[in-house]
C-alpha cells in the first residue's frame, strides 16, 4: 500500500468518526494527531521530520453541513453553483512547465510518445529532485494532511449562505471540472487521447501511463444543500 493511500484510509476513518460541529481549526488539529499516532507506533518521527518526502500524506476538501463550509486542505478543486475554486501547490505548475520542455526535447531527440509512457517516465525523472526540494515546504508554504502541524493559513475556506448550492468536490486527478461525472470522465479521456503526456495547454509533472485511463488518482461527488 503506497504511503497516500494508507494516509487516504486513516483521513477517512477520522472523518467518519469526528462530531458533526466540528471545525476547520479541529479538523485540522485532530487528523494531523490521527495520522501523527501511526508514526509514533511504525514510524520514526525524527527521521519523517527530516525527510518529507517518505511521510504519510494526502489532501482533502470537506463540505460540513452544519457549518455550511468547504475546507481546502492541499490540492483539491471544486465547483460552487459553477463557479471554480482551487487551492494548488505553489511550484506545481512550475514543475510541470520544466517537466514539458524536457518531454519536448525527448522527442526532438527522436524518443517517441509511447517510449516517454512508460511506467518509468524520463521527463519525470528530470524534475524528482526539485520535487523531494519543494517537498521540505510542507505544511510551511502549502498545507496537506501528513501528521505534521497544518498552517491554517494555507487552508482555502469557502462560506455557504442558505441559498440552495450545487455542489461538486473533486481531486486533482481531473483537469477540468464538469457539472457531472459523466461529463468530467469524458473531458479526462479527451485529455488522454489529445495530449497524453500533459504537455499542451494543460500542463502535468506526469503523464498518462500506458495502459491507464487516467494520470493521477481521482474523486468525484457531486451533490445539492
């Protein structure tokens, strides 16, 4: 089991069992305790200090209904009576340009386009070690759920009136955000067949691997209060 989803797993449990009035502030407070608890008994919790990168961690975007608010904690994007909202990593994008020049200068060279979909990506590989870089941030300049005290600062909070609201909650793992599932699956696979190393107009620091119908894990709940 890979580090985000045990990390997705524990988030979920607490989630389940956490008070209905709960808050951003606890929320926050609470799951880092949650996940922090499975270092101290298969982890050492100095050596996840210093090395970000092998720590449990994921995102997670919540709606509470008592509060009527949505709380962004890392990556995540939604879409509020249709209005787009999305809390990125700083330095995503950057990572992504340098990782789609390199998959340019791939091809240049002559590697083709199902030599750069390989499990193992070239291009990708280029941009690890900034990425194990940024990744020191942490819960400094970006907040995610890693066991590791979350600055709430970083932490996008939408309020709800009581007007009626569609809403949609989704991961990173689509580009774009449809009004419905079925319309968000079939922008996902226009993105696959179009631009399957994410180097075009949306931009990835990984591509469609060959064989997958998507690049990157993906959540989708769409829902009205």
């Amino acid at each position: 089991m890979t580090n985000g989803r045990y990390a997705m797993l524990l988030i979920s449990r607490y989630i389940r069992k956490m008070p209905a009035n709960t808050s951003s502030h606890q929320f926050c407070v609470g799951v880092t305790r949650a996940l922090r608890r499975h270092y101290w008994l298969r982890f050492p919790v100095e050596r996840m200090q210093q090395h970000p990168e092998e720590r449990l961690c994921a995102s997670a975007i919540i709606f509470s209904r008592m509060r009527r608010e949505i709380w962004l904690v890392g990556d995540c994007h939604c879409l509020i009576n249709g209005i787009y909202h999305d809390n990125p990593k700083p330095y995503e994008q950057n990572l992504a340009e340098i990782r789609a020049r390199k998959v340019r200068e791939l091809l240049m060279q002559g590697m083709t386009q199902d030599e750069l979909r390989k499990s193992l990506d070239p291009a990708r590989e280029v941009i690890i070690p900034t990425m194990l870089e940024v990744m020191k941030n942490q819960n400094k300049t970006y907040a995610v759920i890693d066991g590791f005290p979350i600055p709430e600062t970083k932490v996008s909070i939408i309020l709800l009136d009581f007007q009626p609201w569609e809403i949609v909650l989704a991961s990173d793992g689509y580009p774009k955000l449809g009004k419905t599932l079925e319309e968000t699956e079939s922008m996902l696979d226009k993105q696959r067949k179009n631009d399957p190393l994410n180097i075009g107009e949306f931009k990835a620091t990984k591509a469609f691997i060959e064989g997958n119908n998507s690049f990157d894990d993906r959540s989708y709940i769409r829902f009205t209060v």
